[in-house]
C-alpha cells in the first residue's frame, strides 16, 4: 500500500477563521499550490507583491508533497491575484488581523491510497470502522519533529542542559536528507569546516546560517549567543518538537496502561500505541481525557499525571523544575492536548483499479481534523506498519500550536 505516488494524492484545505473586514489593512489570499512548501510560496509572494516578508502572514506549514490550499494575509497587500509555477494565490478581499496559528480552525483531507493488495481491502475497512469506534490516539507524527527524525538529537535537550554547542551544531551543522538543497548545502559546508568560522563566512551565501557563523567570527566560543540568533519561528519549532516527543511518550504508556487490546507501530522517534477496542471502563478512562506538553509552567491536575512526565523525563536526565531554556527569543509554552481524536466526516470510497499499479487497486479517504492534529497517525493505523524515510508521510499542518 502506497501513499503519496504523486502529490495529487494528498490534498489539504485549510479551515481559517479570517477576521473579514473589508476596511481591514490586511489583504487575504487563498493560495493553491503542488509540489512546494509554504516558505517556497511566500517568499515568491513577497517578489511578485512587492512586499517584504515581515508583512506576511499564515497559520500553519503545509508539506510540498502534496496538493495544499491554505490562507494567507499581506498587511497592505493589493487586490490582485498573483501566481508562478505550481502556486497561485487569489485574493480573496480584507481582514482586520494577520491569520496566525490560533486563527486556524483545521484542516480537510482526501487522500488516496494505491497499491492496494486484496489481502488488504477487509484491513482498511477495520482500521476505519475501528477509528469511528475508539478515536485516534492524537499523537505528534515525524514531521514535526525536524531533522531529530533522521536519528539526530533535539536542540531543545541540548539548550535545556546548557549544552550549547552541540545545541547549535545541530541546528546549522547537521545536513537531513529531507532538507532543501540549498539548505543540504550550507549545513554540509558548516560541518565540514566547524570552528573555521571565517572562512564560512567568506564561503557561504547569504543565509541565515551565514548570519551565526559571522557572529561567531566576532565572538569565537560564545555558543549561547549564536544560538539566540537563530530565526525566531524556528527556535518555536525546535522547542515544540521535543516537547511533543515527550508527549508522545507519556500518551503512549498512558493507552497500553488503560487499555488492554492494543496494536503497537513503530515510527521515527518511537513507539504508537493504538486502542483495538475498548470496554466500557476503558473507554470511560481515556474518552476525555488529555494531556500536557511538560514545562517548568505546566499545571498538572493531579500527582499521577505528574509522576508520568516524571519517570520520562528522568530516561532523559532532566527533571520537571530544570525543563526551562535560556533564550532570549523564545520558551517553552504550557498546553494541553487531547489524547483521542475522532476525525469529523470519516469516509472511505470505493476499491477501483489502479492506473499506476496495474493488478492492484486504490482508494481515497475524507476526513477532517482539527488544528495540530496529523493525518498520518491514521494513514499508519491503515498500513500497519512503521513508514521508512522514503515514504515519509506529510501532515496538513506542521507549525506549533
């Protein structure tokens, strides 16, 4: 079973709550794009609108392996459609604020799956039926977890125990296979050539790496203060991450505690354990319930709560009190997250011979989810095993909360 054989086969649309006011400063657009990942698309925005970036705004991240509509907002943006290859962005008139994360509504999905073997056709129609039945367990999926999925370590437990160089040489020095070239690039160089700070400034082009790397030309050894000039945006997305992996932690032993029937699938970072079915008691522990990210703030509802985040975080070596960074630009937020999801609309359409397998079928899924939530935690209940690299799946919104 395959996901994702062309980017038409996982199409999202983001739900906005816009702020519509055609007095309003902020011009919206509904920006369509295949193939291209929103940072692609805004930063052609900026040329083709004459506007800098600083005056654009979006709520969420949306993968470039896919088929993706999503809402923009452009202070002082004009009233005209603009467009390049593989995007478009149409204005759709005015708002009195920026859309931003907590704009967000969330996100509808169709998603075709191929390469259906028959043996397969009555698995798929379980896993849907069971979904409707137990929810989905609303874990965190690999992509929000950065190049730390590609078997390198968080910046955030690095920053968290001081450790700053490697904190910093994670985030410039650390080449993923799923990084852009540009970026592959300049973070292979960064590796290769650490320490040799002015050399890299001389050889790099102008990037926000080559930014670090210059102020580590003019003060060599300060780790701390190179990284409190990482990208503001970025620095949310690093400290989020690891707190979603501890999440995922916690939930997981939380559902093979309460729940006795569970199926476990591997993915990058870990383990998800899903319900198969639940008793009425069982269901009574974990319908409702949710659970925090952990921080120094985080109130917890009660001692066993508390003590779960305990003992993980002690197979880290940190401990609630000291789970705190040192940066200038960012920290970490307290929230809470539901430990079950029931995707809104879950429908499965029919087996149909595949074009692009022949002898095998395809199908295609709708659902809706709301804000945060991955679509691939249910495309891995449906293929029932652990997704390698190359096959690496996309959610409909990758930002932090």
């Amino acid at each position: 079973m395959k996901l994702k054989s062309q980017p038409e086969d996982f199409v999202v649309v983001e739900e906005n709550n816009v702020a519509w006011d055609e007095s309003g400063a902020f011009a919206v657009y509904r920006v369509v794009k295949t193939g291209l990942n929103t940072l692609d698309v805004v930063n052609a925005m900026v040329d083709a609108l004459r506007t800098t970036r600083s005056r654009i705004n979006y709520s969420g991240l949306k993968d470039r392996h896919a088929h993706t509509e999503q809402v923009v907002t452009v202070l002082h943006g004009p009233r005209k459609d603009v467009g390049g290859e593989n995007w478009r962005a149409e204005f759709l008139g005015r708002a009195k604020a920026p859309v931003k994360p907590s704009t967000l509504a969330g996100n509808r999905f169709t998603i075709t799956l191929r390469a259906v073997r028959p043996d397969e056709i009555p698995v798929v129609r379980d896993v849907v039926e069971r979904v409707r039945r137990t929810g989905l367990p609303n874990y965190f999926d690999d992509q929000r977890f950065g190049s730390a999925r590609h078997g390198q370590g968080f910046f955030a437990r690095s920053a968290i125990r001081g450790e700053w160089e490697e904190a910093l040489r994670l985030v410039i020095g650390c080449p993923a296979r799923k990084d852009s070239a540009r970026d592959k690039r300049a973070r292979s160089l960064i590796r290769d050539n650490w320490g040799k700070w002015k050399k890299l400034a001389e050889s790099l082009p102008k990037t926000h790496e080559r930014a670090i790397v210059q102020y580590l030309v003019e003060h060599p050894g300060d780790w701390h203060g190179a990284c409190n000039r990482i990208d503001r945006h970025l620095l949310g997305l690093m400290l989020v991450a690891y707190q979603s992996w501890l999440w995922n932690e916690v939930a997981a032993e939380f559902l093979r505690e309460k729940v006795k029937d569970v199926e476990e699938l591997g993915y990058s970072r870990g383990t998800f354990v899903y319900p198969l079915s639940l008793t009425p008691e069982e269901d009574e522990a974990v319908r409702d319930r949710d659970l925090p990210v952990p921080c120094h703030r985080t109130e917890w509802k009660d001692a066993d709560e508390r003590a779960r985040f305990v003992r993980v975080l002690a197979r880290e070596g940190l401990t609630i009190e000291k789970f705190k960074v040192d940066l200038e630009k960012h920290t970490f937020r307290a929230f809470r997250r539901p430990l079950l999801i029931r995707p809104a609309g879950l429908s499965i359409g029919a087996f149909q011979d595949d074009p692009l397998n022949p002898g095998l079928q395809f199908f295609r899924l709708n659902f809706a989810l709301p804000k945060g939530s991955f679509a691939t935690v249910l495309i891995k209940a449906i293929q029932r095993r652990k997704v390698v690299d190359d096959e690496e799946l996309v959610s409909g919104e990758e930002d932090a909360e």
